[in-house]
C-alpha cells in the first residue's frame, strides 16, 4: 500500500472511530437524561439545562476556533508538518468535540423545548431557524475540513476571518431570542 493510500485508510479509520465516540456520547446523554427524570423527577429539568449549555458552549468554541485555524492553514504550505498538523487539529476538533456537542444541543434543546411547551411559540420558533442556520454553518465548516485535509482549500484568509463572524451573530441571535422572548 502506498503512503498515501495508507493516510487515507488511517483517516478513514480515525473517521470511523470518532463516528462510534459521537454515537456513543449520544447514548450517554439519552441514558442520562432519562435516569435524569426518573430519579430527580421536576429537578431534572434544571441538570438537563445545564447539560444543554455546557454542549452549547462546546459546540460555539469549536464554531468560533475551527475557521480561526483554517485562516492560520492558509498560510501553511500543502504537505509541511505544519499543514499536516493543522489537518489533525480540524479533523480532532470538529469530529470529537464540535459534532457531538451539536448533537446533544439538538437534543436536549428539542427535548427542553417539549416538555415546557414552547416548541411552537414565536421565540422558540425563530430561535430554532438561527439554530437551524448555526447547524448549516457547522455543515460548510465540516466540508471545508476535508478541502483543507486534501489540500483543496480554494477560500483565501479573509474569507475565513468572514465565516469566522457567522457564529456570533447567530448566537447572539439566540441568547435575545431566549433571555428576552420578544414574540
């Protein structure tokens, strides 16, 4: 096999083993949400919430880091240690820590929203479509990541430092929508 091939084979299996972490850092949050309820009852709801930050806060540092790291790989040439390094970091960040705190975002936002209630106020409904627009973010953000780990990147620095703004106006977005409940 060649380098190259066995780099990929390598990625795929590295790929493969954080789909199984994600997968099961989903089952862990079910688990826990549902022995949540039973053994805290109306508690319960609060330790959820907190759970629903804490991922929150996860998944918006990755959103805000990961383009901050493709404006530094521009700047690394195609093959040095220091590309090949960035390509670690991106892939690390967005499949062990970014995915699944999006994951468990979603679901234990959806299962929040559901169990107050609110899943078809105005608030809730336009917080959900910044939400919705946040997860698309992360979707052009994990493509990007694999143009940058086969050294496709076509995007110069600045557009970069452009996506890298998207995240924070969306969360703020979101904090208005939930802190002030304006609809």
């Amino acid at each position: 096999m060649t380098s190259a091939g066995s780099e990929t084979a390598a990625t795929a299996d590295e790929g493969g083993k954080a789909g199984k972490r994600a997968g099961i850092a989903i089952l862990v949050t079910v688990a826990s949400v549902v022995a949540a309820v039973f053994l805290f009852g109306a508690v319960a709801y609060l330790w959820i919430k907190a759970v629903h930050v804490v991922a929150i806060i996860s998944w918006m540092a990755g959103l805000l880091y990961l383009p901050r790291l493709f404006i530094y790989h521009c700047d690394a040439k195609a093959g040095t240690a220091q590309s090949e390094t960035f390509k670690v970091m991106e892939r690390r960040l967005l499949s062990i820590i970014m995915t699944p705190a999006m994951l468990v975002s979603w679901l234990l936002g959806l299962w929040l929203g559901w169990t107050s209630g609110v899943l078809l106020s105005g608030w809730f409904l336009a917080k959900l479509a910044c939400v919705v627009a946040l997860t698309a973010t992360h979707g052009y953000l994990a493509r990007a990541v694999k143009a940058f780990a086969a050294d496709a990147n076509d995007k110069p620095p600045r557009h970069w430092r452009i996506v890298n703004e998207v995240p924070t106006l969306l969360m703020v977005g979101i904090v208005i929508l939930v802190i002030v409940k304006p609809f």
